[in-house]
C-alpha cells in the first residue's frame, strides 16, 4: 500500500495549464468591428481567397444541402446551389451584417455533424488554437463532408517584416504575426482527422506608393497586428521603416509586397473514400517504372 493510502489522503494532479493565447481575443474581435463598416473597398485578399475556394468547389461533382461560411466577413460567399449557409464570424458587426452569428472559431460554435460544407476565408491565420479549430470544423462534418479553407501564411508580409527589422534595429519587437506554411498545414489537416488532406499556396504580390498605403489596407481589411502588449512604436520607427519601404521601390516608385494564401481541403472520413494502397503491395518496382522503354 502507498504512502499516501496508508496515511489516508489523496493527491490532487493538476493539470498542465493552458498555453497562453498568441493572439490578443478582444483586440481580434475590436479590430473586426472597426473593420466592418468600410470592409468593401478592402476586401481584395478575401476575394482572391474566394475566387480560389470557388475554383476547388467547382471540381467537385456533389451536391451540397449545409453549408457553414466559418469567419464570414460580409457574407459574400455564395453557397452552391440549393444549399443552405450558416455564417459565423469572431466579430459582432461583421456577423450582424451577414445575418449569422458570433463566435470563436476555436470555441464550439456548431453541432456536431450539422454540415456537408464547411467553408473558410481568411481567418484561420489568427485563430489562438488552430489546431483546436480544425479539429471542430472535422466534428461539425458529416461523414464525407468537405472542408475549404483559405488564410494567409508563408511569406506573406515579408516587405513589412523586413522594414520594420530594419527599422528597430538596435532592439527589434515582435510586430508580424507567425506564419504557418504549407507542409505545416497539411500536417494539421491530418492531425484534425481530416481524410484525403490537401495543402497548396498561392501568391498575390501587391504593389504599394507608400508603406502608409499598405497599413490602410491592413487596417481596412481587420488584418493589423493581433499581438498581446505590443511594444510601442516610436514615430521615428515608423518614419525609418517608411523610407526603407521607399528605398525597394521599382522604376514607377512602388514597391511589391507579397501575400500567401494557403488552400487546405480535407474530407470528414467515411467508408466509401478510396483508401492508400497497402504498404508493399506494389506489384511493379521503382526501378522498372523508371526504366526507359524500348
């Protein structure tokens, strides 16, 4: 008998405490409503994503009846036809305007197996928990439900990233938010439960007059830094990282920078998928494959 049992007691285990949230929940949401109102005249980024979305979901020869739109913005997803949408976005406003709903995409937000589409544009890139959120988005599945999500990852913001090192040399501060890339991406796909997982990236370069400019789109489309107790930001940082923004200006006096969008697509399991071959079940060598033919 243990120690412990002899003595009568019990010991409670704690358990390991919640990592802290990268992102700052309140200013997230804050950053949205401001963003809301004006979002139409900078909703390039989303719109790209969309176009992308809807290319992968013309590929696919089914018919959807539920549909969720998971970070709706404005509402300007189009379901497929004959589907119902249900649209759910961190922000108050955003989620007034579409006539959907508030709430986290990391917190339970569906019942489990409402959908056969889950779409998502834009917002997984800033979610506290993405693997938490990709694992909801797998529960809210039927079984052979499709899921398409778009955010931004990889390089993007890498002008802005290199201007602002630049810039604070002497004691440089967290100001870009972690990126996820592609492979990292897919991982998570797999992670989450997802069947058939696919990961891809897409690049859109932008070409700015002002390092101003880029903030104002930043800004307009709720994209602005998320991180908590950011380090003030001194007006002759910003003034530095201005003119090293200038200073990789092309002929016409603009200067490129550049935007990932990751496309992951995944499949709630069920049986009739196609499965993997069977590990050794090849029934031709590598080395025939690839032997030139006669």
């Amino acid at each position: 008998m243990s120690r412990a049992r002899r003595r009568g007691t019990s010991r409670r285990v704690s358990s390991p405490a919640s990592p802290p949230d990268i992102f700052d929940r309140n200013r997230r949401r804050l950053h949205r409503d401001r963003a809301a109102p004006g979002f139409a005249g900078f909703d390039f980024i989303r719109a790209w994503m969309l176009e992308g979305i809807g290319e992968r979901l013309d590929a696919v020869r089914r018919e959807f009846h539920d549909a969720l739109d998971l970070g709706c913005f404005d509402g300007a997803f189009v379901p497929p036809p004959g589907a119902r949408v249900t649209r759910v976005d961190a922000g108050a406003r955003f989620a007034a305007l579409a006539g959907g709903v508030q709430a986290q995409e990391d917190r339970p937000h569906s019942p489990e197996g409402a959908y056969d589409l889950v779409v998502s544009a834009g917002v997984l890139d800033s979610v506290n928990d993405l693997p938490g959120a990709l694992a909801l988005i797998r529960r809210s599945l039927r079984p052979d439900g499709l899921f398409i999500g778009a955010f931004l990852g990889g390089s993007t913001l890498s002008t802005l990233r290199s201007v602002m090192l630049e810039a604070e040399a002497d004691r440089p501060a967290a100001r870009i938010h972690p990126q996820v890339d592609v492979r990292s991406a897919g991982d998570l796909l797999v992670r989450a439960g997802f069947a058939l997982p696919v990961a891809d990236v897409e690049t859109l370069n932008v070409r700015y007059a002002s390092l101003f400019d880029l903030i104002r789109d930043l800004r307009g489309m709720g994209a602005t830094s998320l991180l908590p107790d950011p380090a003030p930001l001194r007006r002759e940082t910003v003034a530095r990282a201005a003119e090293r923004f200038a200073a990789r200006a092309d002929a016409e006096g603009r200067t490129a920078e550049r935007f990932d969008a990751i496309f992951v697509t995944g499949w709630a399991p069920d049986p009739s998928q196609p499965k993997p071959a069977r590990r050794g079940s090849a029934t031709t060598s590598l080395t025939d494959a690839l032997r030139p033919k006669s």
